[in-house]
C-alpha cells in the first residue's frame, strides 16, 4: 500500500511576506498598518471556518481616483473563489453563499452606489452584510408555493471599496483601510491583467496549501489581544491575529502593531451616533466645572460650537424639543430617563439639565475623554444666565 507522501511545510511567515510584496508593487496604502492587515485578511479567507466571525475589509476614501478599486482587484487575486459584486442584490448573493459550488468571498465595489446619500433604502443588503459576519448568520426567506421560511447561510468573506463612510453596523464589523490618492512621488507597478493575475494565483494557491497546515492550529487558536483592544474590535481583530500567531517570525508583532494602529484610527474616525455626539459635547464643552445649567445656555452654548452638528440639523438648529427627545433616550443611574429639571436661577425658576443625571451615559457610551479636551466650557454667544 502506498502511503502519500506529506506536504513540505511551508513558511507561513516568508508567505505573507510575499502577499505583502505583491500588494505593495501596485497599491499605495496609507499606512504600514493597512499592508499587514490587508495580507492577513487575505489569508485569513482561506480558513473562515475555523473563526466565529469574518471582519468585512473596507476601502474608503473621500473622493475617486485613491486606488480602492485597484486593491480590490489585487485582493481578487489572492482570495478563494472571488465574486466580483457591483450593485449585487441581497438575493442573489445569499444564494450564492448557500450554493453548491462552494462559500465565495465576496468583493464588493462601489459600495457607495448601495449606502451613499444618493442609493435609497437597502436595508435587505445591510441585514444580509451584517448577518454574514458571524459563522452562526443566517437569512431568512419565504420559499415555494407554501412560502416556507427557509434559513440561508449568510457567513462569508466580504471586502468592499467605496466612497465615503458605510453605515455604522458595517463599519464597526470591518478592518477599515482610508486610501488616498497617490502623491507625485509615489509610484507604483501598472497591473496587467494577463501578466499579474497568474502571480497572484500562484499565491492565491500556496496560501491555501499552507492553510491546510496551519488549520489546526488556528481553529483552536484564542489569540492575546493588544491592551485596549476589547468586544467588537477584538472580534474583528481575533481571526488576524490567529492568522500572525500561525505564521510565526515577526508577524505575530507587527499584527498587533497594526491592530492597535487601525484600531485608534477607526476610534478617532468614528463620531458615534448623534446621541453619543451631544452626550460627548454636553461632557467635554458645555458641562465643565458646573453642575447644572438651563437648557437655553445648553443650546446656546452646543450652537456655538466648531465642527459640530447642533446649528444645522436638516437646516435648523438644535432646539428644546429635541434636545429633550435626544437625551431622554438614556437613563439616569437610578434608571429614569434623563429629563429637564427646575433651576432655580436670580431671575426665577427655568428648566435646564444636571451633570449627575448624565454621568452614568457619559461613563457608558462616551469615548474617554482626551487631552485635547478643553479644561473650561465654551462660552456662549450670550451672557450667561446667572444662577
């Protein structure tokens, strides 16, 4: 009887060395941290299964011409059965996930053509994005005469490239790579298409035969997270560095460099919700030092201030109404929602808000504060009320 004879090991870290040199001869990426996380997540879709979850790889950048479409091409090379999907419906790309041919990996350009301003209601997609993330995700649809609720799996590897931002459900599942257009003395190889796809499936196929090697390893692999790194980062983050642990030499280092890296970024990027915004705002700029205020001088004051929302929602400032609406979302420690109360002011009794309503939201949903946060309070366009 003959025996097969076994795979020469390969080196995991010498292979993404090499998937990190071929993204560099045609992608200009903003960072070393976007290079190290873009290989892993190229690996990483050849051993989806041995993960809870899959973080979607986001290329967004604020106008065209910044090279998302070119890295996604390069990633199509590298990844297992690419899909290429531009305005794809959510039908259709549940489908293909739950076909037989096999789970693809999902490349999705032009995303802002689904989630920009201008793209209309595509909650089915978004449901579809967002249930695909963890192995367990599932859609639901009617089949048949009968219209049997039938379950489809929804897991799979999914990259997009787009203008803009992407809705916060997504955006907060995704390693998030903000390209640029490359300067004058940034140069790059031109991809040809019938010359460079070979090299890349030629990598495409080693990564694959090393994942064969390194899957036991990985699938019960729980990979020390970075300090700071916790609940939905580390989830994103989690198969990443399985995939650096498993391939050894300096890559276990760099990848936790690059989590801590693009982590902060997509931190210092993300504004939160407009709820999360004024509780911010009410902390860092209008409620300092005092411990209670009349909501005209809170809305005074959250009018005024720079590179805020509050003067112009929908064409309207920030006023009483929905001041109150906003902020009676959240509770106070006692469990109420935070509600105006009377101020006993020398004019009389007006209605205004108290820090110690708001310190247990501030302490939940509010990023720590920074300390570029000002050490005094905006002062108000009018004179203060006195209290």
């Amino acid at each position: 009887m003959n025996k097969s004879t076994p795979a020469t090991p390969i080196d995991g870290a010498a292979l993404l060395n090499e998937v990190e040199a071929f993204h560099r001869r045609f992608n200009i990426f903003p960072s070393e941290a976007a290079y190290v996380a873009v290989a892993l997540w190229d690996a990483h879709t050849h051993l989806l299964d041995c993960f809870d979850s899959t973080p979607r790889l986001a290329f967004l950048s604020p106008e065209p011409g910044s090279g998302k479409s070119r890295a996604l091409e390069i990633v199509e090379t590298l990844v297992p059965r690419p899909m290429v999907a531009v305005n794809a419906s959510a039908a259709a790309l549940f489908r293909a996930v739950s076909g037989a041919e096999g789970r693809p990996t999902i490349l999705f350009d032009e995303i802002d053509t689904v989630f920009g301003p201008k793209a209309g209601d595509n909650e089915e997609l978004r449901g579809f994005l967002n249930a695909g993330h963890r192995r367990t995700g599932v859609t639901y649809r009617c089949v048949g005469d009968s219209q049997t609720v039938t379950p489809f799996p929804s897991y799979a590897a999914v990259a997009v490239a787009g203008l803009g931002s992407l809705p916060d459900t997504i955006l907060t599942r995704a390693v998030i790579i903000r390209m640029r257009r490359r300067a004058r003395n940034e140069k790059v190889e031109p991809f040809r298409a019938r010359l460079h796809e070979q090299e890349g499936h030629t990598l495409r196929d080693r990564l694959a035969e090393w994942a064969e090697q390194a899957r036991g390893w990985v699938m019960g692999a729980w990979p020390e997270m970075p300090e700071g790194v916790s609940d939905r980062p580390a989830d994103v983050w989690e198969g990443l560095l399985s995939i650096a642990d498993a391939a050894g030499g300096d890559w276990p280092k760099r990848a936790r460099q690059a989590c801590v890296t693009l982590v902060e970024a997509s931190r210092a990027n993300d504004k939160g919700s407009l709820g999360i915004r004024l509780l911010t705002d009410l902390r860092d700029h209008i409620l300092i030092g005092i411990d209670r205020l009349p909501t005209v001088a809170i809305l005074d004051r959250l009018n005024a201030l720079d590179d805020a929302p509050w003067a112009d929602l929908n064409g309207r400032p920030l006023d009483n109404r929905r001041l109150s609406k906003m902020l009676s979302d959240y509770v106070t420690a006692d469990g109420d929602p935070i509600a105006s109360r009377n101020i006993r002011t020398s004019g009389g009794i007006l209605k205004g808000f108290f820090a110690e309503d708001l310190t247990d939201a501030w302490a939940r949903y509010c990023p720590a504060p920074t300390s570029a946060t000002s050490a005094t309070p905006l002062h108000p366009s009018s004179e203060p009320l006195p209290l």
